[in-house]
C-alpha cells in the first residue's frame, strides 16, 4: 500500500503522521487543550490560529520521524470534513501546498472515515464487514462498514453526541474541559448504582422504542436537575458517584444498541472509534456484553481514539491504493455524511492524466 503523508486540523489537534501498510512510521499530535480550557470549550478562531502557528513545526517532526524523505511518501491527505472550517482550511490548505510543491497525488478525507481507520492501525488484517460504534464529541454512529468508503450509519444520537453529553455534565458539575477524562477517573471511585438515570430511549411512531438510536439529552437534563438538587441538600456534591451513574448510563445505553445491532445484521466484529472510546466503563462494559455473545469487540489503543493524523493517514492510503485522489479544487465542509465519501474522489488518470 502506498506511503501517505497527513494532516488532521477538523477541531483541537494539529496532527500529522506518515503511515505506510497501517504501519505509523510517525504520529506528531499537538494539541491544544490547555489553550481552550479557559473558555471552557474550543473557541474556533484561536483553533486556527493554533494550527497556522504549529503546523510547520509539526509536519517537519512527522517527516524526520518517519525517517523518510519527500521521495518516500506517495500522497499526501488532509482532513476535509466535517469540523470548524476555519480549522479544517489550515489543513487543506497545507496539504494541498505540499501535494503541489512536491508533485504528489492529493486526497481530501472524511474525519469519521478517519475514526473507522483507527481500528486497522492495532489490527492490520482487520477485514470488513465489520460494524464502527464512532463515538466522539460531536457524533454518535452505528456504522455498518462494507468496505473502503463504503458506509451506511444505521443508527445515531437525535441529539448531543456522547462526548458533548460527557463535556457539558462536567461543566455543571464544574470539572473544567474537557469532561469525559476527568469524569471517567472520578468515576473509578464512585458507585455507578448511586444514582437511578433515564437511559434516553427513541420511541417510535407505531409504538416501541428505535433499537440503535441513542438520545442524550434527557440523561443531560436528568444530572442538572439531581446537581441542583443535591446542591440545596449539601455543600459538597458527590462527585465521584455522580460520574460513576452517568457514565455507566452511558456505556450501558451504548453497549445495548450496539450488540442489537451487530446480531441484527450478522456482524461478528465491532470495532469502536471516537474520544469516548477512551472511556473504561463503556470498554468494560462493551467488552463483558460482546463476550457473552461470541461477539469480538476491537478497542485501538487509546493515542488512535482521540484525534490525530495517523488514522487520517491509513484511511487515505487505502483510497490511493484504489486510486482514488481529490481534485485541488476541493474545499471544507463544516458538515458531511459518511455515505458521501466517495464525492470526494475521482478516478487518477482523469484528474492528474498520466501523472501518478
Ligand atoms: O474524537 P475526539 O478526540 O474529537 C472529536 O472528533 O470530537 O473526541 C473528543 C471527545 C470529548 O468530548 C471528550 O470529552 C471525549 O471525547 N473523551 C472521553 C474520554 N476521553 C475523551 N469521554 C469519555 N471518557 C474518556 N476517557
Ligand atoms: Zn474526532
């Protein structure tokens, strides 16, 4: 497989990496939480600001980690959509740059696609089909994988993502940004049956509940009302079981649908992508499920959960391998489902002739 060269800018991180047969030759993730922390959440304008001031740095460190020179690498790909816009034209921006400077074939990539990617980088002969729980800060998807850009999202959140659910219940119970680590360590110390919470069902027209459809927003609103509560009741908010009840909440409403799913569809792998991948109670409990069902259940380590490049890198290098390659043309786009993928791309030869 070819020898990819990207650049992920979609939110927080500047990250680039090279990664040659879902091997990462160098994986550099600069991020930029400390920068955002005092506003409580990513300010986009300081995100790409943050970019076009790391990035230079951080695709020379990629290239002499990788221990290769510009010869060696074969495309070079960035992050297109979905994220901040202004963020994601840092990327696209760079990357078409290098791909002109160097004569190498470009590639705009879907940062969900990215996510899915993460899986092959711990588990090379991963072959699909094989169902993606993408859990991040700003998606909740079932995804049934059928094959390099070929998705279909069977369910999602109708509302706040998992890892937007996580931020904001640490922001009322005041635990700084960004929520799901620090909650996800309070809970190894409190009880996860505290608390009775609503799981978030969707129901449906004809009566019964959607089987992969996730809503987070009532268990949201369930923690603001038991934090109020509490707060009349004492000066010192139980932190710790507060964090344990929601977060196995969470893992609990997440780990249902996913193994409906995957037996629904005869899917004997689940792989699991996203920030909120990093999180141990829905690891465990995902884990326990899937085992008492002959399910196999594939956890990247947790530097290829959250966001960086090498991800980006191993999805693009499977495209080129097939031979698709963007048009410099190609802009961002704040939003972008994953069965577009493909609109991405165009056949080599039409787009660059004979050049590779
Ligand atoms: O995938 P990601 O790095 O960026 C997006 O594309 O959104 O995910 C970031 C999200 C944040 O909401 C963060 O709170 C959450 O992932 N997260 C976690 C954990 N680590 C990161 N949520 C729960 N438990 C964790 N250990
Ligand atoms: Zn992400």
């Amino acid at each position: 497989m070819p020898t990819v060269l990207a650049l992920e800018t979609s939110c927080d991180e500047t990250a680039v990496a090279v990664v040659r047969d879902r091997h990462v030759l160098s994986n550099v993730v600069s991020s930029q939480i400390t920068i955002h922390q005092q506003y409580g959440g990513v300010v986009p304008e300081v995100a790409s600001r943050q970019h076009l001031e790391t990035m230079n740095w951080a695709i020379a460190q990629a290239l002499q980690d990788s221990g290769l020179q510009w010869s060696g690498i074969d495309g070079v790909a960035a992050t297109c959509a979905p994220g901040l816009v202004g963020a994601l034209l840092v990327g696209l921006t760079a990357a078409k740059t290098l791909a002109m400077v160097h004569q190498k074939p470009f590639l705009g990539m879907h940062h969900l696609e990215g996510h899915i990617y993460a899986s092959y980088l711990s588990e090379p002969d991963l072959q699909p089909p094989f169902l993606c729980l993408l859990v991040s800060g700003g998606h909740t998807s079932l995804i049934y994988v059928k094959d390099c850009g070929q998705y279909e999202t069977l369910g999602a959140t109708r509302d706040d993502a998992a890892g937007e659910a996580f931020d904001k219940v640490a922001r009322l119970m005041q635990l700084g940004y960004p929520g799901g680590p620090v909650i996800d360590r309070l809970a190894q110390d409190g009880n996860p049956n505290a608390f009775a919470l609503p799981e978030g069902q969707i129901s449906l027209p004809g009566g019964g509940y959607h089987p992969y459809d996730s809503s987070f927003s009532g268990l949201k609103t369930a923690m603001l009302r038991l934090v109020q509560t509490l707060q009349k009741d004492t000066n010192v908010l139980p932190v710790a079981d507060l964090s344990a009840s929601f977060q196995a909440a969470v893992a609990k409403a997440l780990t249902k649908r996913a193994i409906a799913c995957a037996l629904d569809y005869g899917l004997s792998t689940i792989t699991i992508g996203g920030g909120v991948a990093a999180n141990s109670g829905l690891r465990q409990h995902l884990q326990q499920a899937a085992a008492a069902k002959n399910l196999r259940v594939l956890f990247p380590p947790l530097k290829f959960c959250t966001d960086n490049a090498a991800m980006i890198a191993c999805a693009a290098a499977d495209h080129l391998s097939r031979g698709h390659v963007s048009l410099l043309t190609l802009g961002v786009q704040s939003r972008m489902e994953l069965s577009d993928v493909m609109q991405l791309y165009g056949d080599v030869t039409q787009l660059y002739g004979d050049r590779p």
